[in-house]
C-alpha cells in the first residue's frame, strides 16, 4: 500500500454531528414525510446514518451520477449512471451526499433534480471542501467543513477503497 490515512475526524465525532443533523432536520420537517435521495456509492453510509436519527417518516431512494475515475480530481465529466426508482413530484426531497468539491456533481444534479417538480429540494452533505468549489451550489445542511485534503472512509473512497472505515480519515501519499 502506497498511503497512509490519518484520523480528521474520529468515528464519535462524526456520530455526534449526525445525530445533531437528525435532530435539525426532523425539527425542519416537522408534521411532512421526507424522501431522502441518496447518492451512491458515497453517500450511503452517511444517509442510513441520518435516516436512523430522523424523526418524522422517512422514505429512500438511489441515484448514481459518476464525475470522477479512480484519480482524486475531478474530471468535469458528468453522467447518470443509475436514475431514482420513483418520481419525485410532490415530496419534500433532501439530497444526500458524502462531500462537495467542485460542486460540479450536485450543481448538475439539482437542476436534473428540480426538474422533476418536488415541493421541495434540499442538499445535506456530510463533508464540505469550500475551498475547492468551481460551481455555487446551495448547501442546507453541512456535517462539517474540512480543508482541501482528500478524504476517505464513512463511504468516501480512494480508488474504491477505504469506504468502510468507521472514521474520516486524510489520505498521506508516500
Ligand atoms: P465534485 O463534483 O467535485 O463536487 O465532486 C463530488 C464527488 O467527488 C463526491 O461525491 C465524491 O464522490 C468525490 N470526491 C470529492 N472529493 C473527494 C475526497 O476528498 N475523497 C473521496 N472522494 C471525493
Ligand atoms: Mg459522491
């Protein structure tokens, strides 16, 4: 193995920040149902997370747009490489994702997204690199903001690994 992964943010740390998500977001939503859309594959592990912690109803769905390769910049190239399952007109949507970089993925995906006419669209992500972004993106709901260091674990990966980790780790090329 050609890297080290160093501790950002520890496995307690980011429990903590999700469970205040949970109850953020359970209180916004208070007396609707929430369709949470998730983006694969990242974003998983942060959305069963915070779907747990969520008080009102909650139902979910999977969207796979892929803008990178297995390198850590992204390409600007974007597609649909797997669509939602159900219709989204009417219901109260929070986009799930594991990190905004660029912005270029989530910028593209809300408009695809608000297309489809949802009463209304929020973006929750668990990381945010502000220092990085190329394109705006409106983010609601932020776990935490993090230098420009690239990220594994909590469903983040480096050419597909290290999602597994239970923390969020830096990586250290040697
Ligand atoms: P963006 O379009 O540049 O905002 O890229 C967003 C996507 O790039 C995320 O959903 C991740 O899949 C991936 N990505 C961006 N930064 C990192 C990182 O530090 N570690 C792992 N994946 C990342
Ligand atoms: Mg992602």
């Amino acid at each position: 193995m050609a890297e080290k992964i160093k501790v950002l943010l520890s496995e307690e740390e980011v429990d903590e920040r999700i469970r205040e998500l949970g109850e953020q977001i359970s209180k916004d939503y208070e007396g609707k149902e929430i369709h949470m859309v998730c983006v694969l594959k990242g974003g998983t592990f942060f959305m069963c997370e915070l779907a747990k912690r969520i008080t009102v109803p909650v139902s979910l769905d999977f969207m796979s747009v892929s803008s990178y390769g297995s390198g850590t910049e992204s390409s600007g190239i974007i597609k649909i490489v797997k669509d939602l399952d159900e219709p989204l007109e009417g219901k109260d949507v929070i986009v799930v994702e594991d990190i905004i970089d660029s912005g270029r993925t989530l910028s593209h995906l809300l408009k695809l997204l608000g297309e489809r006419k949802p009463s209304s669209l929020r973006l929750c992500t668990l990381l945010d690199k502000p220092d990085r972004r190329v394109v705006d993106v409106d983010i609601d709901y932020t776990g935490f903001a993090i230098p420009d260091e690239f990220i594994v674990g909590y469903g983040l990966d480096y050419a597909q690994k290290y999602r597994n980790l239970p923390y969020i780790g830096i990586v250290e090329f040697e």
